[in-house]
C-alpha cells in the first residue's frame, strides 16, 4: 500500500464514526477537487476563529505542508470546536475544493468534525520558533515541529536507502550481536552488561569481581562495532552489512558524539582498499540522491532555515568525482598551507576535524578519501602496508563536517594480525575465534563504517546529533 494512499479507519473509531477511508495529508494536498467526500485525521496546528467560520491547519506527519480545513456554522457542534486548541487530534470528514487563499492549492471544506484527543492551553508547542536546546527536553513531543518532522522523514529515506543500495549489490543483511565480550576498536570506551549486584559483587581471592559468577560467566558488553562479527559472515557470504545500534561510553558532550548511535558497516571479501574507497563513494552518492529526489520539500525547509548552501553542496556531491590522497601528502599540504591550526600538525598525530575541513574545503574543494594512515593510530585489524609504518585505512572526508566514513583494508594474514594483537596490549584468548577466520580459508577483506546520524546531519544541515536521533543517550542524559 502506497505510505500516504487511503487507510482503512481504526477499529478505534467504532461507535458512529465515518466509514470514509482515512486519507494522509500528503495525498489530500496532491490530490484533485471534487466532489467525493475525504476524510482526514490529524493534529491541530493553528486554529483562527473568524466568527462564523474556523479555520484549523491539520498536520499528520506525512508531510512538511499543512492542509487547511474550513468549518462553516452549520457543521455540527461548531460552537463547541471553538475550543479546540493548537495540538489537539481531530477527524474530519468534508469536500477538497479549490483554495481562494495564496499559497495553497486545496482546502478541506468540513461537513463533520470530531475532537478525538483534547490538547489543553498549556500545550508547549505554541505558534512559534522554539530553540533546539528546549525542543530536547521534550522529546517525547518535538516530532510535531516542523523541524522535526523533516529531520525524521529524511531520516526515514537514507535508512530506506541504504538496504535499497546494499541490497542492490547482492549484500546480505546481517544481525551481529549487541552484546559482546570484545572490544573492536580496542579503546576500552565500553559499557558494562551485568547481573551482578552492584552494591555487593561477588570477588575473587584476589578482590577482584568475580565475573565468573556473572550471567555469561565472563565480563560482556554492550557492542561498540558490528565489525570483527561481520567479518566472519564476509568470509562465507563474500558480500554482506550490518545496520544496527552501537554504544561507546565515551564521555564527550561535543556536538558530533552520542553514547547510542546507529551504524552501517559494510565488509566485503575478496576486496583490496581502493574497491573498498569505490564503494563508500557510491554509497554517498546513492544516500543523498535519494534524499534530494525524495526529500525535495524537506530539504527547501532544511536550505531556508538551518544551511542557505545545503541543497547546492549536496548536489555538488553527488556529480563530484571525490579525490584521493595519502595521510602523508594530507599532512604536507597542511604544512604547507601556513595556517595556525589549534591543533599542531605533524606526522604520526590524528587528524582533527579542523584538518579535514581544510582538506577538503580549501585543498581539493570536493569529498577526498585519505589513505595508509600511520598504523600507531589506526586499529589493530587493518592490514599493515609493506612501508613497515603505515596500514591500508581510509576516511572520506567531506566539506563541513570532515569525517563521514572510515574503513580499510582488513589484516588477512594470521602471523601479522597476532602480533597486531599483542602488539596494543590485548588479550589473544579473547580474539581467538577472529583469528580463526585468518587460519582456515582466509582471503583479503575490506570494509567500512558510516555513522548514520552523520549522514542524517550532512543531508539535513542539522548541526547537533542529538536533534537527528529519536531520543539521544549522551552523559548524563537518558531521559525518555
């Protein structure tokens, strides 16, 4: 069934309500005048009372648009829906008729009207412009601003097309765990699953806690990365993804890092860097194609009131070819451009987001993968390159944001990838069955990892990952 084609009525709306097919705001607006009666159900955006004539602007989320009802005198109970206030849900029944009023096409002329959910005056979200920061202590009520309502349909879209490409290719859709007993970066920014009394833990002879005793019988996790257990499926299914929530406990209160948040992680077998580069390009492109061919509405509200160069840089995206370079030709154009970074720049050190703008907004002017890192500050899983000091990573980077995508290629050689391990001081027991991957049948692997609410942000504008997920987790904050 088409998203905003008629719906059956709600068995809810038994006990005297219309018979009438429910019609979403989206098709209602689309749709031609006539004489065949409509009905629509929806939230009160304003409300003007002109005497003999109401006049609501129903919302109900299939759109950015509203669509104006207009309820003469003689609709039944008319006084009474003088009452009605901003926020209320309503049902109504009447005729699509051309609309005298600038700016709108169609109007709803009411025949009947029904108040399902009264919304008293303290509503708190009046007729007008309420800062992001408020809007997030409400998060239960937000999806009903404009604002809101775009982020999460564009939202909607890029989670669509992300199957749609992946499946597309002949992918696989995997469901890796979210509970595990590895770190895959190796960071240690992990949160803890457990039974155990936290008050009184159960300890060893030595005084440690026994998780021995805890319900897995060993320290567990919640993940950080579906990486190392795709790989696995990679080495079996050749071409596979994952789409999941993710977790770090990492305590940063910046406006790009959440404690939740969701990840697209693609790993395919058989795969070197540069198909693993090619692949994160048409994966870009593919996300915001779509959000600009379906998102049109959205993304004019997202131009006009958050990025006045949104639409015009993503379409510069999508038709750009993106350059590439190395880590070390990044760093020699850093040190060449006499800039006074906050961050000094030199070899060996990460880049920041600073770096990666003036990469690609200044140097290359479009995206711009950048390769074979120093392996001192990449992961230990990604494949050491023949230089001895540098492995086969990426990030692509792109203009205003920086960082969009990180990947390489994966280590495949179990002699090296063990003396990675040991290497970063971690434990072998706990990644014996990784290696196993490398032992029996290993072929070379690449992957990478899109951080979706990045995505959500470089389609939309939004500045802050905790205005486009639903309900953001960042510390001291899990409200909702």
């Amino acid at each position: 069934m088409e998203p905003n084609a008629p719906t059956p009525s709600s068995p809810a709306d038994a006990g005297g309500a219309s018979p009438l097919p429910r019609t979403r705001v989206r098709a209602a607006l689309r749709a031609e005048p006539g004489p065949a009666p409509m009905r629509v159900q929806a939230w009160v955006r304003t409300v003007r009372d002109s005497k003999q004539v109401l006049f609501f602007e129903l919302n109900d989320g299939s759109c950015m648009a509203n669509l104006q009802v207009v309820i003469g005198a003689g609709v039944p109970g008319f006084e009474a829906l003088r009452h009605v206030g901003t926020g209320a849900a309503v049902d109504v029944e009447g005729q699509l008729v051309p609309s005298p009023a600038a700016g709108q096409r169609v109007e709803l002329q009411a025949t009947a009207v029904r108040e399902v959910g009264p919304c008293p005056p303290e509503y708190p979200l009046q007729k007008k412009r309420h800062s992001f920061e408020f809007l997030r202590t409400l998060g239960h009520l937000r999806v009903r601003t404009n604002t809101f309502g775009a982020v999460f349909r564009v939202r909607n879209r890029l989670a669509a097309a992300t199957h749609e490409f992946f499946q597309g290719r002949g992918f696989v859709w995997v469901h890796t765990p979210i509970i595990t007993a590895s770190d895959a970066e190796g960071a240690g920014e992990l949160f803890r699953v457990t039974t155990l009394d936290a008050s009184a833990p159960p300890r060893t002879d030595k005084g440690a806690v026994d998780f021995d005793a805890d319900f897995f019988g060993r320290a567990a996790f919640l993940t950080v990365s579906g990486q190392l257990n795709v790989e696995t499926f990679a080495l079996g299914l050749s071409d596979v993804y994952t789409f999941g929530p993710t977790f770090r406990a990492e305590n940063s209160n910046t406006s790009r890092h959440a404690a939740e948040f969701w990840m697209i992680e693609p790993e395919m077998a058989f795969c070197d860097l540069q198909g693993d580069c090619d692949l994160a390009e048409a994966y870009v492109k593919h996300l915001l194609r779509a959000a600009l061919d379906d998102c049109g509405e959205d993304l004019a509200f997202f131009h006009d009131r958050i990025d006045k160069g949104l639409i015009t840089r993503l379409e510069h995206v999508v038709t750009a070819n993106f350059e590439r370079m190395t880590y070390t030709e990044a760093v020699e154009h850093l040190v060449r451009s006499g800039r006074s970074f906050e961050y000094p720049v030199a070899w060996g050190a990460n880049l920041q987001a600073e770096h990666e703008r003036y990469l690609t907004e200044q140097v290359v002017g479009r995206p711009v993968f950048v390769t074979d890192y120093p392996q001192s500050i990449k992961a230990f899983y990604m494949r050491r390159n023949a230089d001895g000091k540098t492995v086969a990573a990426m990030d692509l980077l792109v203009p205003k944001i920086g960082e969009l995508i990180g990947g390489s290629q994966r280590e495949e050689r179990l002699d090296v990838l063990q003396a990675a391990i040991a290497g970063q001081g971690l434990s072998p027991e706990h990644y014996a069955w990784y290696l196993d991957t490398r032992r029996y049948g290993s072929v070379p692997h690449a992957g990478f990892g899109l951080g979706f609410e990045r995505a959500v942000m470089y389609a939309t504008g939004m500045e802050n990952i905790r205005d486009v997920i639903p309900f953001p987790r960042t510390p001291r904050s899990c409200d909702f």
